[in-house]
C-alpha cells in the first residue's frame, strides 16, 4: 500500500511541482496546520472517534481505523496547494479536529469541495469549526478557487444549523427538496462574513 502512496506522491510532484505546506497559524490555544503523510494513522483515529461521535452514538461503530487509514492514503499521498487537509491540534500534537477540501468537476457551478470537517465533541461549540472553514476558504481563493459546495445529512440537525448560520445555499433536486448539498456561489461573499462570526 505504501509504495502505491509513493508512487502516487512522485506523480503529483512531477505534474504539479513540489508543494511546501501552509505555515501552522494559532488558533486559540491550539494549532491548525497541513496534514501530511505523517500524520495518517493519528487522523484515521480521529475520523474513527469523530464519526462516531457524530453518526453512531456510544453504543455502536462506524468503519475501523484500518478502513480510514486506507481511506486517508491516498489523500494525503496527493496533497497539494488545492487538495489539502487541515489539522487542528493541541498543542502537545493531538489532534482534535480536520477539515478537507479539493477542487471538483462534477458541477461546473462549483470549482470545489468541501469533503469533510469533523471536530470533537468536546471541542464543539467554540467557534472552532467556523476558524476551520475560514481557513480552508482563504486558501481556496488564494489558489482561484472561488466556488464551493459540501453534502451533509438532511436530516442532520447541528451541521445543517452551522451551513445555514455560514450562509450556505441550500441546493433543491428536481423535486424542491433538499437532500443535504449546501453551495457558495462566492467563497469572497463567505469570507467576508466568516470575517463578522469571529475577529483574527
């Protein structure tokens, strides 16, 4: 499996060049940093933990962390200026939570997606979340990515909350109804309002 993550690591680096990842900035008393190869197995754990949390409940389980860590491979093996993952941590290096984004093709409307932002429970409410998806969407748009959507549960009450509360659209099928697709026409109209939720 690794030598596939190499070999998938050269073939971004020849494509696209070398990347250096972004500099790790402060947010409160923790760190929000690039993910890298590195950090596969300690992110697997957390999106194990993070999932359950908020899918399963404490009764139950969702994917192992083998499933993750083969999940999480290639992703970090690809990372790149537009493909990257974000790691909050403290300050010790564990990590509590992760936002990941990447440019997509699937809509013309939208230049990119969010994938994935989990956080743990106890670090919830904080306004933490909200610095995560600042900080994605700033480098989105320092690379010319200036659109965005997510999927999320409909009927997932505290996260379709939070999208509402950031100015996400929600997106209607053919039938009107929302099935959890959020979208930003305009990552600067997002921006600027994440700029009013919280002061740097």
């Amino acid at each position: 499996m690794y030598l596939r993550h190499i070999i998938r690591r050269f073939a971004r680096l020849v494509r696209k060049g070398s990347h250096r990842p972004a500099t790790p900035v402060p947010v409160d008393e923790l760190v929000l940093r690039e993910a890298t190869f590195d950090d596969l197995r300690p992110l697997a754990e957390l999106h194990v933990r993070t999932f359950n949390e908020t899918h399963v409940g404490p009764l139950g389980s969702g994917p192992t962390v083998a499933t993750r860590e083969w999940q999480w491979g290639d992703k970090l093996a690809e990372s790149d200026a537009t493909h990257f993952v974000l790691l909050l941590e403290t300050a010790p290096r564990h990590p509590v939570g992760f936002i990941c984004c990447h440019p997509t093709k699937d809509n013309p409307r939208w230049a990119a997606r969010l994938n994935k932002i989990y956080l743990l429970r106890d670090y919830q409410r904080r306004g933490l979340g909200t610095r995560m998806v600042a900080a994605a969407v700033e480098r989105l748009l320092n690379h010319g990515l200036t659109s965005m959507a997510l999927f999320t549960e409909a009927d997932n009450e505290p996260a379709c909350r939070f999208y509402d509360q950031l100015g996400g659209e929600r997106q209607l099928d053919e039938h009107g109804k929302f099935e959890g697709m959020y979208g930003w026409p305009d990552l600067r109209q997002l921006q600027v309002h994440l700029s009013t939720l919280w002061s740097p």
